[in-house]
C-alpha cells in the first residue's frame, strides 16, 4: 500500500514535517509493509516556506533584515529544490510571530523586511518567486517592499515620507525611476486566501487592522490612508487596487504586488499542492492521510485538510483526516468530506496532554486510524 502523508503544521506543537514524522511512525506500526512518501503541507500562511524546502529538498538562506517595528532580527527565505525557485513568507519578517501582543502597532509596523528578503535573493539570481501572505503585523499597503526595492515614496516637498501605514497620509507622488529593473524580469505565485479589497468595510485595514493593534480610530485612518495610496497608484500606474479582490491581504501588500510585479495570485493550497506535484503522487496512490491542530468550520475555508481531501477524491484516492482536535459541530460535515476522521483528544486525553505529547499521540491516533482503515475497510 502506498501511503501519501500530507498535513498541515499542528500550531504550537508540531511543524508540518515533524507532523508527517509522527504519522509515518504510526503507519510503520500499523502496517511494516506500506510505502511511504511524506508531503508536509500548508495552505500559504505560516510554515507554508518550511514545508515546500523540506518536501523538494531545497534550502534555506538567512540574513538579518528589519522587523515590522525597524530592528534588525535574523530571517529566512527558501530555495526550493529545482535550485531556481524562491519561496517567501510575508511573515517571516514582517508577521505578528515577530511582535510581543503589547508592540502591535499598525500605524507604525512595515513590511520593509520582506522587500530587503526579495532584494538578497534577487541578487543571488532569483527570478521565479512564490510569495505567502499570511500572518503580516502590517498595514502599510506594501509600502515598505516597495520601499526596500528602490521606490520612492514623497511628500509634497519631495521628501522620502516615513515607513508604515499612518506615514501615507503624507504621500504625494511616487518616483519609481529607481524601482528594482529586475522585477520586471520576475515571475511572482502569490499565495493568498483571503480576497478582500483594498478599502472599505471588507478591506485590509477594517478586517485585519484589529488583530495588528489597530483601534476603531486607527482603523478608519488606516483606510484613509491606503485610500489615498490607493488614489495616487491609480495615477501612477493606471491601475485602481481600491475594490480589487485579493488587494487587501497582508495589510495591503496583496495590493502593491497586483499594481507593481508580474504576478499571478492563487489560493495558498493550490500552490502548494502544484509546487509539491501532489496530483502527480496521486496517480499511484492507496491512501492520503492530512491533518491538522484543529478542524472545525474553518478547515472548509481552504485550510490544507480541506485541499487536499478535494485532490484525493477527484483521483478517486481515499483520504484520512487525523487532527488534534474535531469540534463536534463540525464532525459530520468532515465526516461527509473524509473518508474517515480521527483526533487525537477524546474522553481521556485533554487538549493540554496532546500538547505535552504532541508526537507520540499522533503516532499513536494515526496508527489506530490506520488499524481500524484496514480492518473494516473504511478506506
């Protein structure tokens, strides 16, 4: 039997591949004789990078880079297997994991990292990028990529206006003359779920805002502000971002890649799952098993389970959902999706044992999962 691993991160206590390790531990168990290939997954926010250099056996370059607030943290981005394929992560410079809750500031926080990121991997020969949009501390529309790659952001005095969302009030005009060349030789995947707008009640600032720091106050100047960016982009570049789907994620940045690089935006688990060649692995496979932390109504929102139980079924594959935790509200629709689900926590284990043993018990669930497939032949 070949058996295809593919989980998502089980957050706060396994990353992807630790994961996957777990369950394959509990296969060999179950059933010695099976074949294994493990293809940790994500959906395109956090650990999607980790997940894609570890399944093509690619790389990973750190450099010290500004953080959302301005100070120099140490920061990654990937080369995937193929030796030509970049893959960064918004937050990995840029994200809430770099902020404490009490310094969330999104007047303030800049995504300048993450352009410093494109810089160093433009200037070791990187042409073909996949971006993750997920997780970003910011609200400055993209400012400061744009900003590290040599764009020029003025005032009314033609004066370089600060870095972060509030500081767009003061914008005036945009010098592009010494916009990185090499972009336009670029190739940009933006991995993306959410397709909100730039502005509005849907936009970044009113939607995400919060969750960065932002008061009712700041969220209602911070869509000012990205309006008026919005405004003068439009006048720049002829392109309007103000209602654009998909404009409005990570704080906007989703915006200054639609309006300045040749880019194509994706739902993050289509990227995965095409830069894995997960469809290719189907063709020869018995069984899927996937995973996550949690599943709930939100693994139906594109979360890495729900992707690829869509994959599986369309090759006629059975797929496994083992997670931390199922909610029981959302059991019988996960029921309806998988050909079998199993978690981890039950009558017996709490939340707080899985997270102290995190390893061990997924092995073990994944093991009885696997058990009990056979067995009654579930799947």
């Amino acid at each position: 039997m070949k058996i295809l691993i593919a989980p998502d991160s089980f957050k706060g206590s396994l990353s992807a591949l630790h994961a996957a390790e777990a369950m394959a531990e509990g296969i060999c168990e179950a059933d010695p004789t099976s074949t294994i290939l493990l293809l940790p997954a994500a959906d395109g926010g956090e650990g999607t990078m980790e997940s894609l250099v570890g399944a093509t056996n690619g790389r990973f370059i750190s450099l010290l880079v500004e953080g959302p607030l301005g100070h120099l943290l140490p920061a990654r981005y990937g080369i995937l297997g193929d030796a030509s394929t970049c893959v960064i992560e918004l937050a990995e410079a840029s994200g809430l994991m770099r902020l404490a809750e009490q310094d969330r500031n999104a007047l303030i926080t800049s995504s300048f990292g993450t352009g410093q990121l494109l810089v160093h991997a433009l200037n070791e020969g990187c042409r073909n990028f996949i971006i993750g949009l997920g997780g970003s501390a910011t609200n400055d529309g993209g400012a400061g990529i744009l900003q590290a790659l040599g764009m020029r952001l003025l005032d009314s005095n033609g004066d370089v206006i600060p870095k972060g969302g509030a500081a767009l009030q003061q914008l005036h005009s945009i010098d592009s003359s010494f916009f990185d060349p090499r972009i336009a030789e670029s190739q940009f995947l933006i991995a993306a779920d959410v397709s909100n707008p730039f502005i509005g009640p849907d936009g970044a600032s009113a939607v995400f805002g919060p969750q960065k720091g932002a008061s009712p106050a700041e969220v209602e100047l911070l869509d000012k502000c990205l309006a008026h960016f919005a405004d003068i982009i439009e006048r720049h570049t002829g392109v309007s971002l103000h209602h654009s789907a998909g404009a409005g994620a990570a704080g906007g940045a989703g915006g200054a890649f639609q309006a300045f690089f040749p880019s194509l935006f994706k739902p993050g688990i289509s990227v995965v799952l095409e830069t894995l060649r997960f469809h290719e692995h189907l063709e020869t496979a018995d069984l899927v098993i996937t995973g996550e932390g949690r599943s709930d109504s939100q693994t139906f929102s594109g979360k890495t389970p729900f992707g690829i139980a869509q994959a599986a079924r369309l090759a006629n594959v059975p797929v496994v959902l083992v997670s931390g935790t199922i909610t029981e509200e959302s059991r019988a629709a996960l029921g309806d999706l998988f050909d079998s689900v199993h978690a981890i926590t039950s009558a017996s284990v709490t939340v707080a044992d899985a997270m102290l043993n995190p390893f061990r018990l997924l092995k073990e669930t994944t093991k009885q999962a696997l058990l009990k497939c056979k067995n009654e032949e579930e799947c």
